[in-house]
C-alpha cells in the first residue's frame, strides 16, 4: 500500500495523484519513513510511484491488528508536526 503524507488537507477524497506531490512533500514522505524505522517498532520504506517518491507498508505479519495501524498513522501524524523534521533541506 502506497501512501504519502501532504502538507494541507486536499479534499475529502481518499486518493491523491502523485503527480501533484510538492518537493516538499515527497522528502517529507522520505524522513518520516526514515525517521519510523529508525525508532525501531514498525517498518515501511519510501519508494518512487511514477517518478514520485512516497511512503509503502506492507503488513506482512499476521498477528497485526487494526491498533498497530492506528498506531503506526498517529506516530506519523505527531512525526510530521516535529519542526526539525520540517526543517530538513529540500532537494532541488
């Protein structure tokens, strides 16, 4: 599952073309899936989508429960309100 984190609410739909992720974003999708593996308790990676890059999970163990998601969605939420995360240079 691919999903990315956006830096202001675009609709209620569930789904976000790729295309229209900022720079910003897309690194921001980069430091928080680096920043969660850091931490050590989950495991997701960022990848390129169409020449986009965005997060991807992939619940591999079967004694996941819909907690662990919930979880991993609010460690990525408080993540991406830290300042020094927002901080980290944009790629040109």
């Amino acid at each position: 599952t691919c999903f990315t984190y956006c830096d202001s609410p675009r609709s209620r739909r569930r789904k976000v073309p790729v295309e229209s992720l900022s720079a910003r974003e897309q690194r921001m999708n980069l430091a928080l899936a680096e920043e969660i593996v850091r931490r050590g308790w989950a495991w997701i990676s960022a990848t390129g989508l169409r020449g986009v890059t965005v997060m991807r999970m992939m619940v591999i163990n079967y004694a996941t429960r819909e907690r662990h998601l919930r979880r991993l969605v609010a460690d990525l939420e408080q993540l991406a309100r830290d300042p020094a995360l927002r901080r980290l240079p944009i790629p040109r």
